[in-house]
C-alpha cells in the first residue's frame, strides 16, 4: 500500500448539511428560494443591494448558531494525527461557514470566501465581521461607509487563493472530495488534475457526484458517518 504522506481534501455544503446548513441544489435550498443571478453575482448586487445584503445577513447569523457535526470533528482529529507523524493535510472548502475551524481545525482554505469577513471595497481590507451590513456600517479597517459587501466568491469572480490550492495538488499523495456536487468550478476540476499527476482519488458523499466516474474509490452515505470511519482507518494505518 502506497504511503500517504500529504493529503488534500476539498469539502463542499454537503459535510455542513447535517450541522443544519442548507445546500443551494437541495430540494428546498437557497436555490430555490432566490433566484442565482439575484443574489449570487456582482451584477445581482449592483442591480439590489440591499436584496442582496440582507440575504447573506440572514445566512451569517443561521451560520454563527449552527454547530460542527462529527464530520468537522473528525477531519480536525485527522489533521492532528498526521501532524503527530510528521505528514500534512489542507483541508480547502467551499464552504462559507467556519464549522471546521470550529471543529478543531487549522489549515483551512476558503476558496469560496467567508460569511464571518466582511470585503471592503474601498481598502480591499477584509475585517471579521458577525453583525449586518444592511445598514451600510463602516469598515474598521479604513473609516469608510458603504463600501463593505460580503466576502463571499460570486458566480463570475475568481475563487481565492488557486495558486496555493494547484501547489498542494502537485505534491499531495491523495485528494478527497467531501460533500460536493461536481457541478461547481473549478473546484469540480481538482479531481482531474489530480489524476492527471497519477494522485490517488476518493469521493465521500451521500451520493454519487456528477464527477464521481473520476475518482478511484468512492463510499456513500452521511457524513457524519463516514468521515469519521475513514479518518479511523487512516490513522489506524
């Protein structure tokens, strides 16, 4: 058996659904209530803001009530256990939540950016941020009103930080994708760039994505299930 030294593992809203998090694509998800170009692209906002500010106001104050389920739970005591050996793992998500910060763990990449950062567009600073920006408050960092918007990566603009995620891919033993639907990019690409570097590749999820065809192993079911029974047998190994 091939020795795992680096692994890389991208998550998606499905490890966040059973901490009570909805996911866009879900019957009943944030899809269905609101239109995507509405409250999910820079045009959306220019058109109306304040739709769109007291959209994500709403979800940053459901996030900030939610738990870490077992899933979060386990990939913080799999990121210490590796660590203990002297291997790595970098969780990325494109998740806007903090549940596996909250979980217990370290190195994590918001791609998608995050509900709990606030983007100001006149500074380009992003401070924490837990309250609303419906009212226009200012930025902390720079003194200006009016200018703070979600930190959140919209349809059209470039996910963070691509560069760090490609270096990690190109010196990971093993890359899992966790609670995704396949259907976003270029997260849903990672799986192929992977396997084009002869990475070895494994989907958890409730069900098969719509890249589940790339990936060498795959095991279905909820996440708080088996994460944690894959993370047992990792570090048993």
């Amino acid at each position: 058996m091939q020795e795992i030294n680096n692994i890389i593992i991208l998550t998606g809203a499905g490890i966040s659904q059973e901490s009570g998090i909805d996911t866009f694509r879900s019957e009943g998800g944030l899809w269905e209530q609101h239109k995507v170009e509405d409250v999910a692209t820079p045009e959306g906002f220019a058109r109306d803001p304040d739709l769109v500010l007291r959209f994500y106001d709403m979800r940053r104050e459901a996030i900030q009530k939610a738990q870490p389920n077992d899933a979060h739970i386990a990939l913080a005591r799999l990121e210490q256990g590796l660590k203990a050996q002297d291997k790595s793992l970098l969780i990325v998500t494109q998740n806007v939540d903090d549940l596996h910060e909250r979980g217990g763990a370290d190195n994590v990449l918001h791609m998608h950016g995050q509900h709990l950062t606030a983007w100001c567009t006149a500074c380009d600073g992003r401070p924490e941020w837990r309250g609303t920006l419906i009212e226009r408050p200012a930025c902390p960092l720079c003194g200006e009103a009016g200018h703070l918007r979600p930190d959140v990566v919209w349809f059209g603009e470039m996910p963070y930080e691509m560069e760090r995620i490609y270096a990690a891919l190109s010196i990971a033993d093993l890359f899992v994708s966790i609670g995704t639907s396949g259907a976003v990019y270029p997260a849903a690409g990672f799986v192929r760039e992977a396997r084009g570097q002869g990475i070895k590749t494994m989907e958890l999820n409730l069900e098969p994505s719509q890249g589940s065809h790339f990936f060498d192993e795959a095991r279905y079911g909820k996440a708080s299930e088996i994460v944690p029974a894959w993370v047992d047998e990792i570090l048993g190994n």
